[in-house]
C-alpha cells in the first residue's frame, strides 16, 4: 500500500483509525467533509486473527476479531459512503 502512495500522482494521504470506534469514523468523515470534495479511493486494510483453537479462545478475544474485521468494516464504509 505504502509503494502504491508513493507511486501514485494523485493527493492522497493514509490515516489511522481505531475501526470500532464510531466516533473516530465519525471524526474521519467529518475531516474528509471539510477537506475534500471527493474521496476516490477508501481502502479498509484492518484485520484482527485469533491464535489457536477457537475453542480455546476467550470471548473477549473473540469479540475483538469480530469488531475489528466486521463491525469495523461496517461503521467504515457507513461513514465514508
């Protein structure tokens, strides 16, 4: 992604987000609102794993994964359109 950047003519700037948290996209959609007229690219690259046998994971971990890879994703693309 970060050779891509650096490749690419076009203004672009990479931003960290804590996925599922809805006040920091809320907080990213409102900057982008103010900043820009159009986003042409969004691209969510956050990812959680678990280690080991789902069995043997604790729920918290697994509540985690599933805001992470899911419920970031969703408030992701909710905010940003």
């Amino acid at each position: 992604m970060a050779e891509l950047l650096r490749l690419s003519p076009a203004e672009h700037e990479a931003v960290a987000v804590d996925v599922a948290d809805p006040e920091a996209w809320r907080g990213l959609a409102q900057t982008l609102a103010h900043d820009t007229d159009d986003v042409a690219l969004f691209v969510q690259a956050a990812g959680a794993l678990l280690a080991g046998r789902l069995t043997e994971c604790e729920p918290p971990a697994i509540a985690r994964l599933v805001e992470v890879n899911l419920t970031g994703a969703l408030l992701g693309s909710q905010a940003i359109g």
